[in-house]
C-alpha cells in the first residue's frame, strides 16, 4: 500500500476513535452528587440514534439484590443490576454536543427526570443532568473502559 493510503487510513481511524470518545455510549462510573461516592457501572448504548442506559454493577455490597421498590413503570420490583435507567435519549438537533430528550430513572426515590447528557473532557467524564423545569440535579460520571 502506498504511503499516502496508510495516512488517509490513519486519520480515518483516529477521527472515528475521537468521535466514539465524545458520544455519550461507553460504560461510565456513576458517581454521587457529592462528587466522591461511586455508586455504579452504567453502560449506555445505542440503537437507530436512541440512547439508553443499564446499569451493570452497583459498588454498595448491601444493594447487590436489590430491587426498584419505588418505581412506578414497568421497572417496579426489577432488580437494580439490569434496569435500565436511562430511555429516549437522541443527539441533539441544535447542539450537536448534547443528547436530550430522554429520561433517567433515580432508583433510589423511583422519580423520573428529563435528561441531558453532555460527554466533557474529551469523552473521558459526563455530566449526566435530571431536571424539572428550571430545577435540576447534575452529576459527573467517569468513562470506565
């Protein structure tokens, strides 16, 4: 192959990893809204330019079994390894660096939010934000892959 060609498949590999960096899809380290506790593994996906979120690990050993009492879908009494807690999530039209309209479930009151999410630092954290009307509540999750 000519030199020129393993270039051109160089850059084209680079921008393509540079591109899965900054999309929200990976498996991320949910942390705490006091921004040290590590509650979880999320992995988010993605299908026909939906987003949605599972989780795959929680840390606290106490909450291995444990289930969404408090939910009011169809995730009441789903165990929390697996449910899903992030749904309807597409790149924003406008802002090409956000993901909206979706939802994320907060397992630990049940509630839903709408949600924003906003991969930063090159893809390697986001910040995951739940809000209602003018009140919202945002972590920052690390990329842990």
């Amino acid at each position: 192959m000519q030199k020129k060609t393993w270039i051109a498949l160089a850059l084209l590999a680079a921008s393509a990893f540079a591109q899965a960096q900054t999309s929200p899809v990976g498996l991320w380290k949910t942390i705490d809204d006091d921004g040290k506790t590590e509650k979880s593994l999320v992995r988010i996906s993605e299908s026909n330019g939906v987003f949605t979120g599972s989780i795959e690990k929680v840390f606290d050993a106490s909450k291995q079994t444990a289930v969404c009492d408090k939910c009011e879908d169809d995730r009441k009494n789903k165990p929390l390894v697996g449910l899903q807690i992030i749904r309807g999530v597409k790149q924003d039209a406008d802002d090409k660096t956000l993901w909206t309209g979706g939802q994320v479930l907060d397992p630990e009151n049940g509630k839903t939010y709408k949600t924003r999410l906003k991969p930063i630092e090159g893809g390697k954290k986001l910040e995951m934000r739940g809000y209602i009307g003018f009140f919202y509540r945002t972590q920052v999750w690390v990329r842990a892959e």
